[in-house]
C-alpha cells in the first residue's frame, strides 16, 4: 500500500487525508469521472494477476519525488534500439501503470465515505470560526465603552493604595535589617558573659529572620557574617567545655550542654569532651613532671619542654621523686573527680528529662532524645576505663623512670602508699583492678623488697649473734597495736589514706573517695606533721612500771594487809590462759608461789631487743603488703622466713643436743623436727665457702639462705650458779614464744589479704611452724634439768645400798634425803633466778617436771642396778620412794607427780607371777632391755626356777630385737 501511495505521488496524485491539509485544494481537487471509474471497472478484473504486475514493477519507481522516471527510461535503453522489443516493453509498462491505476481507483471508491464525512466537518468548523469572529468584535466594543465609564483619577488612587501598603511593608524588613545588622555586638557581650545557650539562640533567631530577607542584596553579606559568627561561638563553646576536665562547675557545663543542644550537636559535644579529657590527662601529668624537673635541674640550658613525657620523667631527681608522685596524682585525680561529677550531672538530668518526656506528646522529639542520652550514657561509660587506662599508663610511665630501689624503706612505703589510693580510686572510678599499675608496681616491688628482706635476714643474723637475751623491759600492757609500725590495723586503715594519717570512723556506712572529696580536698594530700603522732610509750624505766608497785610485789603475803591489787589483777593460769581472777585469796597465792617464780614480777611479756626488732619487721612487712595486696603472697613468705630464722636460732643456741632423743622421753615431737629440718635446707646455709664449681642455679639457691646463727662469747650457760644460763634460756624462749603469739594474733588479718590460692601456705605455715614454738621449751629446759641435780651421784649413793636385808627397815635410805636437799638446792636457785626474769608457770612447771622425771628414772636405774635383792629390800624401796615423793610434793605443786607410775610399777612388778610377769614385760616396753633383764634375774630370781627366767629373759630379747 505504502508503495502505492508513493508512485501515486509521483504521478501527481494525492491521498485524500493529505489532502484535507489544505482547505484551499479542495475546491481543485479532481475526483474521477463515472467513465474513468467504468473504464477501470470494464478492464478484465483479476486481482492475483494485477498485483503481480504491481509487485514487478522496480522499486526505484516508489524512491524519493526527485527521482526522473524519463531520465531512467531513457538510460535503459539498450545501444542499439529494436523496435519490437520497445513496443513489448512500452506494452508492459502500460500494463504496470492500468495495474496502479485500478489499484488507486479501488482505494478510492473504498474511502469515498470517509472523504465525504470528513468535507462535511471541515465545513461545519469553518462556520463555528466565523462566529467566533463576530464574539470577539462585540467584546471589544463593550470593552471601550465600559474604558470610557471610569475617570483617571479613581484609578489612581487604587495605585497609590497598593504603593502604600509596599511601603509599610518595605519599611518593617528595613527595620528588621537594621536589627540584624546591629546583632553582632549583642553576641559579642553574651560570649563574654559565657551565655551560650542565649547567644546561639540569638544567631539561630537572625539566621531565621536574613532568610525571610534573603531577596535584598545587603542580607546576603549580613547571612554570611551570621554564619562566621555562629561557627566562633562554636569554637569558644569548645573551649568552654575542655574547661570542664580540670574544674567542674556544674553551671558553667550545664550552659554548654544547653548549648550544644540548641545546636543539635550533643554527640558532637560527647566525643569532643572526651578527646578534651584525654589532652587534659596528657597536658596536666606533662606540665607538673615538667616543674619538678625544672626547679631541680642543674643545668638550666636543657629545653625539657621538647622532651617527650617518657625521657622527661627520667630528669626527676630522687629528692623531689615523691613531692612530683604526689602533685602528679593530685592532678589526675582532679580530672577523674571532673567526670565522676560529670557522669553525675548527666545522671540526674536524665532521670529529670524523662520525667518532663512522659508528660509531653511529641513522640518524635522524645525518640530523638531519647537516642541521644544513649548515646551520651554508653560514650560515658567507655570512657571510664578509657580515662582509667590513660591515667595508669601516665602513672606507670613516671614509675619506670626512676629506680625505686635507691630509696629508703620508709620513702618506698610512701610511694606504695600513693600508689595503693590511686588503685582504689580506679577501682572506684570504673571498677577496674588497676592491672597495668599493679603489674608494674608490683614487680618493682617484689624486686626491692626481695633486696630490703636479705638485709634484714642478714641483720638479724647479726642481732641474734650479739644478743646478750636479757629481758627488754616493757609494760605490763605493751601490745604490738602500740608501736608505730602497727598503727594502721589500729585504725582500720582504709587504702584511701596514709596508715599515720586515718581517721577513726564513727559511720558504719562506706563512703566512697569520690563522696568524701566532690566537695572539696584531695585524697594525696600530704600531712607534714604525721611524725608527731608517731609517738611510742611500751617501755618501762626497769621491771617494775612504778617503785610502789615494785614495793608491793616483795611484801609478805603471811602478813594480815591485804594483797596488792595489782598481784590480784595480773595473777593468770598461764598454764590453762584461764582469765584473771578478781579475788584471790592469801592462802592461795602462798600455795602457789611454791612452783610460781613470777609473783614477784609485773606480768610483763618477757622479750628480748631482736624480739621487738623482728616484731618491727613484721609490722613493716604488713603495711606493704596491706599497701600492695597483690604482693601479700611474698611478703607473707617473707615474714614466715623471719619466724622461722629466730625459731632455729633458738633451738641451734639453747635447745640442740643430740643425747635428748636418747632418753625415749620424745621431748621433740615430729612435728618440731620436720619444722626444723625443712628451716634448715630451706632457709639456712650450712656451707662455710662457695664452691667455685658449683651451678648458677645453687649460687643462686645460696643467695636466698643465710648462715647459721653463733652464739655470742657474752652468754655463758656452763655455770650451775646460774642454772646453766636460765635466766637466758628463758627470756629467749619465752621471746619466741610470745612472737607466735602475736603471729597467731595476726593470723586474721594475713588470712584476710592472702589470695585464695595460696592460703594452704599460711595454713601450714602456722599449723607446722607457729604452733610448734612453744614445744621448744621442752627440749630447752630439759638441758638445765639434766645438769641441775646430780643424778650420777645418786646412782653412786644407790649403788652402796644394801637391798638384800632380812628384817622390814623402819627409815629411809640416805640417798633419798640427798636427792631432797639437790632439789631444794634447785628451788633456790630458781628463786634466785626469777629476781633476774619473770619466770611464768608454764616454765617453772616443765621444769620441775623435767627434774622429777629425771629423778624417778634415775630411781628406777638405780634400782636395776642392784645384784641382790630380798623381799625386805624390795619393801625398803616402796619405803624409800614413799618418803621421796612426800618430801617433793612440799616443794612443788605438781600434780599428779610425773613418772611415779613408772616406778611404782617397776617395784610392784617383783611380786608377779611367772605367767602375768611375761604378760607384764610385753605390756610395758617403756623399761630399757637392762632394767627388765635385772628385774628378772635379781629380783625374781628367788621365786621363779632357771627354765621359767630362760623364757622370760627370751621374751626381752625378743622385743628387743626390733630396735637394734
């Protein structure tokens, strides 16, 4: 169809719908006639045929309107023209042009309705549009004549109305502007007053205002100035808020927060203040170690100011280390106190604006706000242990600079001191365990005191070697809580302040640092006149506390004035710890001075020079490791090594002897000895030379052992004037004895500060070693025992007695008024030594003790002895041993008599049978093989045949034999 329509425009014709284009051409517009369509219509009508020669026709026929049909025709033409061939192609090309011809007739006569259709609207336009013309011209004339109706000067006042109202209106933003060009100097004041919040809602109001007026020229330029002021009120309202880190003042910050709201900033604000503290941090610890080292620098030239904080700390001289400590801590401490009262400010003014939030109804603003007080309460919880961290590493810094082991002990205490409140302010700060200070403290710490400890073993050594042992006198009330060095647990130190320095509590609630100081003060202040609180009264002029009391201890309890109060009040059942009695009778203090050698005394502590030297210890001991709790395990160790050093030197000066466990008598316990061989391979260093062969590993085993203690020349213990040195014997074990008393005294509290892990140490440190301090008196006072009495003369005087008599005797043997008058001989002598030394019951007990114990074997021994032996000797042994043990029991108030049993059943063992007698040696393996050989050879011996004392003498040997 397409091809069609082109070839019909190349022969001139024109679509109809192309042709309504143009109203002009359709007056000329040539429509077939009937003929030309009958003529069409009369040609032979076969459509395949007829669109076959359409479609044969060239396609260049159907290109562009310029294209010259003649002209192509033309060019055809072959050269050489035949006539024929012309005439059938002029034929076809005719047949071609009937064949578009009819073509285009058909499509006509199908569109002809359209066509018709279409002339009638165009028709019907034409006329609609003449009307119109004749609407317009009526207007227009009703126009001029309504023009003509109105005078020029009612429309003129119309315009004059509309300029006035302009101007009004012109006239109000002119004032406006001039207001806003008038705003800066307003700023400007309020900046100076710190109102921030008032002159950010000022510039914010203006900018608001320049941009209703942003159509005139001069508020473009006034917009801009209003932005640069805005953004200075930024930069003063940041340096406002890194104030805050040093100084808080809660009005002050309470105007910046305002502020930064007004801004819609406050997150901004949040990250800002914390950068401002971690500068502040930085800038405080710098500048005050950099005034130390300034003021104490010797040479001036040095520029410290481009020193980095770490090599600046190097410059602090050893004299103004703990004045910087202090200042430096003091610093930090203001800045940490700033965010305590910063998280405070934000605490309680979130809890007021959710209570004006609930009331409100703009959800939006309350989720908004709500989102930024999480945001502000998680930033400020981080930066707790963030501030903390900075704070510790500052610290540790300063600490590493220096070496601490230059300073004195008293100095190195103050600096755990300060150290140990600046942990507890962490802790309280963010809960933190302080691990970076503690690890760095806490080996400089062991270090110096491993080095301070080795001193003082060293210088105990030297005390004990020199120690003459006689009595230190001290009150009647002395306890340890009076010395300087034990003030702290006096006072229940808190961590938070100095021991000297604390004060008595009257509230059982616990008040924070940060309670006790937000209003004022600083927990590293230092006291200068703490030194005269540190005042000591514990000893006393001589073993008395006054002359009256002294008087009163020698007056004659027979007489009939009362007895002193003071011998009433101090009398105790040493032996039991009962409590003091309130009224003792006079009968009953003279029954008891018998075997009490400490009436005549003040019950004083009886302790030595060293004793209260190695107490002191103890106590400094215990402030550093009260000071530095990570550090109780060493510290403890250490102590455990002071109390056992003193224990051995007692037991190597006065209680060694290799005959005591001879005797069977089991005077040292195994638990005594496994104490004292684990001191000795743990403790005490037994070679007298290094080995130049030896090991690194036992150097420096060696290192950690100190020699065994010597006796000094001074102490003599071979007189028997003297009881071979008692009087020494007992102020130095009773010393050690009081010692483990106030070991078990502090035991709490070391059991209180040891880490869970290792309290089996302290638990066994006092089950084995503190426990076993008083068992030292048995091995001790067994020596004076032994060498008080003649106990060889007795065997000698026993030996020329004669047993085998044959009448009852009526009166006791010599030997046994001998043995009285050895034992009144060391009644007195006990007496005089107690004018020396209180000698408390405990000792004079064990003592006595000893004595008899000895004496009864002895008797015994003797007894054994004896080569012949009648049933009359053996009655004037019952005799003998009777008339011993009542003569003694006036001497002592033992009770029951020690070993009386034993000899008792060694007498009454010669009246048993043959069969009970065998029973009886196995029963009783106490007797040695030779005192049961005697008693069956000699003393049975008369009753029993030869076959029956073979048996019994087997049975001996036979329990003999395991001990060999």
């Amino acid at each position: 169809m397409q091809k069609i329509k082109s070839l019909m425009t190349r022969q001139g014709l024109k679509s109809p719908p192309e042709s309504l284009s143009d109203l002009g051409a359709i007056e000329s517009l040539r429509v077939p006639g009937k003929e030309e369509f009958r003529e069409l219509r009369e040609q032979p009508s076969d459509p395949q045929a007829e669109q076959e020669l359409i479609n044969s026709i060239e396609q260049v026929y159907f290109s562009a309107d310029s294209f010259d049909i003649v002209k192509y025709e033309l060019e055809k033409l072959p050269p050489v023209l035949n006539l024929q061939e012309l005439e059938e192609y002029r034929d076809k090309l005719k047949q071609q042009q009937a064949a578009v011809s009819k073509k285009v007739a058909d499509l006509i006569l199908e569109k002809q309705p359209a066509y018709v259709k279409e002339l009638e609207r165009v028709t019907s336009l034409q006329t609609g549009l003449q009307l119109a013309a004749v609407i317009c011209t009526n207007g227009r004339r009703h126009l001029n004549t309504a023009k003509e109706g109105f005078t020029q000067a009612s429309l003129g006042l119309l315009a004059n109305q509309r300029k006035r109202q302009l101007l009004i209106g012109l006239l109000k933003s002119l004032r406006t502007i001039k207001t806003l060009q008038r705003t800066d100097v307003r700023l400007s004041e309020m900046l100076e007053e710190e109102d921030y919040p008032g002159a950010i809602q000022l510039c914010l109001e203006c900018q608001k205002a320049a941009s209703t007026f942003k159509h005139y020229s001069c508020i473009s330029e006034l917009n801009s100035k209003l932005q640069d002021t805005l953004e200075q009120i930024e930069e003063q309202l940041d340096v406002a808020l890194s104030k805050i880190c040093k100084n808080f003042d809660i009005n002050h910050y309470t105007k910046v927060q305002q502020a930064y709201r007004l801004l819609g900033k406050t997150q901004t604000a949040m990250d800002q203040l914390h950068m401002h503290f971690t500068q502040a941090i930085h800038n405080t610890v710098f500048q005050v170690v950099l005034g130390y080292v300034e003021l104490c620098a010797e040479n001036t030239d040095t520029k410290f100011q481009k020193l980095q904080y770490k090599d600046l700390c190097t410059h602090v001289t050893p004299e103004s280390y703990i004045p910087c400590l202090a200042d430096l801590c003091k610093a930090l401490w203001e800045v940490m106190l700033s965010y305590y009262r910063t998280m405070e400010w934000h605490e309680k003014h979130d809890s007021e604006d959710t209570a004006s939030a609930s009331e409100g109804s703009n959800m939006m603003g309350t989720e908004e706000t709500n989102f930024d007080r999480g945001y502000v309460k998680k930033k400020l919880e981080h930066g707790l242990t963030r501030i903390w961290q900075d704070v510790q590493l500052k610290v540790k810094t300063y600490l590493l600079g220096t070496d601490l082991s230059i300073f004195k002990y008293d100095d190195f205490i103050f600096v755990l001191d300060i150290i140990s409140r600046l942990m507890q302010v962490g802790e309280e700060f963010c809960g933190s365990k302080s691990e970076v200070l503690q690890e760095s403290i806490r080996k400089q710490s062991v270090n110096y005191f491993k080095n301070y400890h080795r001193t003082r073993l060293d210088e105990l050594r030297m005390f004990l070697e020199n120690e003459t042992w006689e009595l230190c006198p001290v009150k009647s009330n002395f306890s340890i809580l009076q010395l300087h060095e034990f003030k702290f647990m006096e006072q229940s130190r808190s961590p938070s302040v100095s021991p000297s320095k604390q004060p008595v509590s009257t509230s059982s609630k616990t008040v924070t640092l940060f309670e006790q100081y937000c209003s004022g003060g600083n927990p590293f202040e230092i006291q200068a006149s703490h030194k005269d609180e540190e005042t000591e009264d514990v000893l006393a002029s001589n073993g008395y506390e006054s002359d009256e009391q002294e008087k009163s201890a020698y007056q004659d309890y027979d007489s009939d004035s009362d007895v002193p109060e003071e011998l009433k009040r101090d009398y105790v059942d040493e032996q039991t710890g009962d409590a003091p009695v309130k009224s003792v009778s006079r009968e009953t203090l003279k029954s008891r001075k018998k075997s009490d050698y400490s009436l005549n005394k003040v019950n004083a502590p009886i302790l030595t020079n060293t004793t209260l030297n190695v107490i002191r210890l103890v106590g400094k001991y215990m402030q550093m490791m009260n000071i530095l709790k990570p550090i109780a395990f060493d510290v403890i160790h250490f102590m455990s090594q002071l109390f056992d050093y003193y224990l051995y030197a007692i037991y190597t000066f006065f209680g060694r002897n290799d005959s005591l466990e001879s005797t069977g008598l089991g005077l040292s316990s195994s638990r005594l000895r496994t104490t004292l061989n684990r001191i000795q391979e743990s403790l005490i260093d037994l070679e007298v030379s290094a080995d130049p062969t030896a090991t690194l590993t036992a150097v420096e085993e060696r290192k950690e052992k100190v020699p065994s203690p010597h006796l000094s020349h001074l102490v003599v213990l071979t007189t028997g004037d003297t009881l071979y040195g008692l009087a020494e014997r007992v102020v130095a074990t009773e010393s050690l004895v009081f010692l483990a008393e106030q070991f078990e005294f502090l035991q709490p509290h070391l059991d209180a500060v040891m880490p869970a892990v290792k309290k089996p140490f302290l638990q066994q440190f006092y089950s084995q070693t503190v426990s076993t301090a008083s068992e030292l008196r048995k091995p001790i006072y067994w020596i004076v025992a032994g060498k008080a009495i003649d106990y060889e003369q007795m065997l000698l005087l026993m030996a020329n007695v004669k047993w085998d008599v044959k009448e009852i005797m009526s009166q006791h043997n010599i030997y046994v008024d001998a043995f009285l008058k050895e034992f009144e001989q060391f009644n007195r002598r006990l007496n005089e030594v107690s004018k020396r030394v209180r000698i408390p019951l405990p000792v004079s007990n064990i003592l006595w003790e000893h004595c008899i114990r000895l004496a009864n074997r002895t008797i015994v021994e003797g007894y054994a002895n004896v080569k012949k032996c009648s049933n009359e000797g053996r009655a004037l042994m019952q005799l003998d041993f009777q008339q011993f043990l009542m003569k003694l029991e006036k001497l002592t108030d033992i009770r029951p008599i020690p070993d009386k049993e034993f000899v008792e059943t060694y007498i009454k063992a010669y009246y048993l049978t043959e069969n009970d007698m065998e029973r009886w040696i196995k029963e009783h393996r106490e007797y040695s093989t030779r005192q049961l050989t005697n008693l069956v050879n000699v003393c049975l011996g008369s009753h029993i045949n030869k076959k029956a004392r073979q048996k019994l003498l087997a049975a001996i040997d036979d329990i003999d034999r395991p001990k060999r």
